[in-house]
C-alpha cells in the first residue's frame, strides 16, 4: 500500500513540475492582436522585423494517394495503404513575416514557398491573430503550403483556429520603453 501511494504521489509530483514548466515557457509571450498591430505601425516598425511564434503545435497532412511524388517539406508516411505528406510546426516555432495584405500575415516558418496565413479571428478570438484556413471540419481546416493544399489540425487543442500568433514579451518591452531624460530649461538660454 505504501509503495502505491509513493508512486501515485511520484506521479502527482512530475505531472505538476510539467504542467507549471510548459506553462512558465509560455508565459513569456503574448498574443499578437489588432491593438498591437496598430501600437507597433504607429512607431513605424516594420512587421517584417518581428519575430513571431505559434502558440500551439500545427499538422499539415496532405493525402498523395498511391502517387509516387518528391516530397519537398515534411516527412511522407504510408497511412492505411496511402502515402500521407506530413508538415509538424511544434509549439513556439519561429516564424517571419514574409508578406502583409491588408489584415492578412503570411508567416513563413521554413525557406520557401511556405508560408501561413493568419489575421483577425472572429467571436472570441476576434482581436487575436489566429490560423487561416477554408472548408472547416472537426476542429481542422484546409490551407495553402508548399504551393499545395494541405488539412491543418491543431497538436494539443480540439480547434486550429485556437492557434494564434504570439510574440515575446522582452520584444515588447523593448518597443514600449522608448524613454529619455530631461535636462530642464533655465531662465534666458
């Protein structure tokens, strides 16, 4: 019974130093909004110039079928009989934006024709830049990569539209605090 308990409270243990770890790395980021946008255009800074990251962990899977294909990004794997190309970006992967259309960021987080696009969301994520995607189906959607039509899932959440755009907060401090000492003024100079 003892050794039982001991095991359980092992478990316990690790399962909280994980859960507190995972969620200390994140945060030191936060999301990337409308507001910010706006904060960073008024002080001219080019969005090209920023670092960005995913919050959550992407899946691009593109069925090839029995064709027999060069795969160019990803890793091809045999799937009921089927070759599937797959593309993981994990969590906090760094990405730079390669492109700016209207409300639109295409961010690239490999060299290539390989680029997201994310923006505004809409409901609960309406000020947060989330993944874009078309023909939503069970938490997944269809996007444009590698100049192909892969379905997006996201790793660890139930929505890929929960995937959001998030920058570092030392990043952030470092644009907001634009500071300069005063000497004064004296009388007749």
């Amino acid at each position: 019974m003892r050794r039982i308990l001991t095991v359980i409270l092992c478990f316990t243990s690790l399962t909280f130093l994980f859960s507190c770890s995972s969620s200390k790395k994140l945060s030191n980021y936060v999301p990337f909004t409308r507001d910010l946008r706006q904060k960073l255009e008024k002080e001219n800074i080019d969005l090209k110039q920023v670092q960005f990251y995913v919050d959550q962990k992407l899946i691009l899977n593109r069925n090839l079928g029995d064709q027999k294909l060069v795969v160019t990004s990803g890793v091809v794997k045999m799937e009921n009989g089927k070759y599937i190309n797959e593309v993981i970006i994990p969590s906090l992967t760094p990405g730079i934006c390669e492109d700016v259309n209207n409300d639109k960021l295409m961010i690239s987080f490999e060299k290539g024709n390989n680029n997201l696009a994310f923006g505004p969301g809409s409901g609960y994520t309406f000020n947060d830049y989330v993944l874009y995607g078309t023909e939503w189906k069970n938490g997944t959607a269809l996007v444009d990569y590698d100049s192909n039509k892969f379905r997006a899932r996201c790793g660890a959440c139930s929505d890929v539209a929960s995937a959001t755009l998030v920058i570092r907060k030392k990043e952030l401090d470092k644009w907001e605090r634009k500071s300069r000492t005063l000497k004064g003024r004296t009388v007749g100079k």
